[in-house]
C-alpha cells in the first residue's frame, strides 16, 4: 500500500493542503516548527488512529476551529484505490471521532492501520531499546497484526477478559475463574502468532543489524508474559490472592517483551547512544522486510527529522535497503540537500513554511 494523496484541514498550524506523493520517495523540507512534522503526525493519525506527539487528539485541532479533517487515496498493491478519512471533532455539544474507508464508516482504527502498514522513526522511536517493556510489545504487534489475520481479534478478547479479571480482583470477593479460562484460550493463541512471528523476524533482523551496524553478536528473544509450560488459567488461579493485593493480573500476554542483547548483556549497556538509532532503524528494516516477503506488502515508513537520527553514510543505507522493499519513504529534513538522493522516477520534494505546502519537484 502506498498513499497517492493526501488532504488536511485544520490540523495544528495546517490550514489546508494537498499533497500527491510519489510511490517511492518523498522528501518534506522546512524550517524548524514550520509545520513538517505535523505533516507526518496527520499520516500517522490516519493510520494509527492516535498522534505521536499528544495523547489526547483533540489537541491537534487548529486554535479557533472545531475539527480536524485527513482525507486520504491510498493505491492497494494490486493498483486498486481505497480511500480513508478521518475526523476528530470539538464543538459545543459534539465530540468525538469519525473513521470513513470507501464512504463507509470505519469498524475501528484497526480496519485503517490495516489498510496502511504505517511505520515511523523519529527521536521517540529509541524508546524500544531504552525504555519499558510496552514499547516493544507494540513493535512486536505491530508486525504479528499486518501477517496474522486472526491477531487482533484474539487481542480484543483477552483484554476484555483481563479488564474483566482486574475489575473482579479489585471487589475483592468475586469469582475470577470464568475471566481465567477465557484469558488461558486467548493467550495461548496470541502467544503462538508471537512466536511464529519472532522466529520469522530473528534472521531477516540479524541482516539487517548486519547492514546498519556491522555487528554480528546481536541477539533476539521473546518473553511471552508467563511459563508458557502450564496453562495460564492454572498460574492465575494459583496466585489469584497475591493479585488480588497487587490490584492487577501480574501474569499474561499483555507482560510480554522482547529482549535484545550484544553477546549475552543487554544491548542498551553495550551499544552507544547512535549504534542505538541504528539498531532501531534496522528493527524497522527488518519488518518492512518481513511484511513485503510474508504477504507481499509495501510499508509506508515516515522518518522524521532524519539527519539528526543518522548520519549521511547509515541514512543512505536505511533508504536504500527500505526502497528495496518496495516500501514508501517520506522523509523530513530542513534542507534537501542533507538527505541522500535515491534513484527512480517517482520522487517528490515538498517545502512547508508557516503550515504552507508546496510541491517543489
């Protein structure tokens, strides 16, 4: 998938634009705070369905207006076209959000982060090594969710059971044995899409570690969230008192992570603070990889900022291995001359200053 055009109306200091991308590579160039990087923050909330920058989405809405609108042509690999929309309103007596696909609304976001295998690196992105277990379980699900149709649906039904069990184990007295069988069908479900899809990963990431950081003792292992040798009914019948003091299910998918380590120590002790983004830029590589190998499907990979996030020689190669993929780049810098030109006959140069786009090539 890959997106042909893409309109805004009143997101942050973007009054109104168009813009028809090039399949293969784009380039957004502008000032510091001239309205790049909210270009790419309407893509992502187009296809994630939130923002990057805020946590509440009402807040991308323009000061003095009371919606934002994203209206998107999205080219199917087949060639087919597809059309997205998204609305979030803020208006006395109206709020919320609207989600359109082909003039029809939305089941959710995920029926639209389906439609575009959205990726994105920026400064946030360097969370995944560093930070909590949360950010690589996103990463993980990111990939199971675009090659494991029957992901999702797994998902939403152990949170369910789990927001169930943890609402039980907070009133004390409630049976929680009817939330844990339907928890242990779940998980062990979500836990064979994860291993299957980790297990395709490690070798397609390892060549791409290779390629971006000449580094061959990087290691990938999964953690599903439990002792996946006894049955996660059993665990959370067994230690249901010790929950019940904790307030929370302690044991489950949703305590899942991935580890990754340089020879046998964690990579964030033995990895600089750039061998880091480079390590992150071939996470990213190596799932575009994945994606266009195991369904025959091109990602869309935004990359904010990218000269601060890599030099010139590793920024060339990420661009160079994701086009191999077939994936679609767009790419903001404050000069085009910093960015590495790709070859190919399909490639935009857009300039933003003050909200303002214009196509330059």
């Amino acid at each position: 998938m890959t997106i042909a055009r893409l309109d805004i109306q009143h997101l942050r200091n973007i009054s109104q634009a168009r813009l028809e991308f090039g399949e293969q590579f784009n380039v957004i160039v502008g000032a510091n705070a001239s309205g790049k990087t909210s270009l790419l923050e309407a893509i992502y909330l187009l296809g994630m369905g939130r923002s990057f920058r805020t946590s509440r989405v009402q807040h991308v809405i323009q000061a003095g207006q009371g919606q934002f609108t994203l209206s998107a042509r999205i080219r199917s690999d087949s060639g087919a076209l597809i059309t997205a929309g998204m609305a979030q309103v803020r208006q006395a007596g109206k709020q919320g959000r609207i989600l359109r696909v082909d003039g029809k609304n939305a089941r959710s976001s995920a029926q639209l982060a389906e439609i575009i295998p959205l990726q994105l690196i920026n400064q946030q992105s360097f969370n995944l090594i560093d930070e909590g277990p949360v950010y690589r379980r996103k990463f993980l699900d990111w990939g199971v969710f675009h090659v494991e149709h029957g992901f999702f649906a797994n998902w939403q039904h152990y949170m369910r059971a789990l927001k169930q069990r943890n609402a039980a184990l907070k009133q004390r007295r409630v049976d929680t044995r009817a939330w844990e069988a339907e928890m242990s069908e779940a998980a062990i479900q979500l836990h064979r899409m994860r291993e299957t899809y980790v297990d395709a990963l490690r070798p397609i990431l390892l060549q791409s570690v290779q390629e971006m950081l000449d580094v061959d003792d990087i290691s990938l292992d999964y953690r599903p969230g439990w002792d996946t040798q006894e049955p996660l009914a059993a665990i959370l019948s067994r230690d249901v008192e010790q929950d019940r003091q904790q307030g929370f299910t302690r044991y489950g998918p949703q305590r899942a992570d991935l580890v990754f380590k340089r020879g046998t120590v964690a990579a964030k002790e033995r990895l600089s603070r750039g061998q880091q983004k480079l390590l992150v830029s071939a996470l990213v590589l190596g799932q575009a990889r994945l994606l266009a190998q195991r369904q025959a499907r091109r990602s869309t990979v935004l990359i904010d900022d990218i000269t601060a996030e890599l030099d010139a020689e590793h920024c060339a190669r990420l661009m160079s291995a994701l086009a191999g993929t077939g994936a679609q780049l767009l790419v903001t810098a404050i000069e085009a001359t910093s960015v590495p030109e790709m070859p190919g006959s399909d490639n935009r140069v857009f300039h933003v200053e003050h909200g303002r786009i214009k196509t330059v090539v």
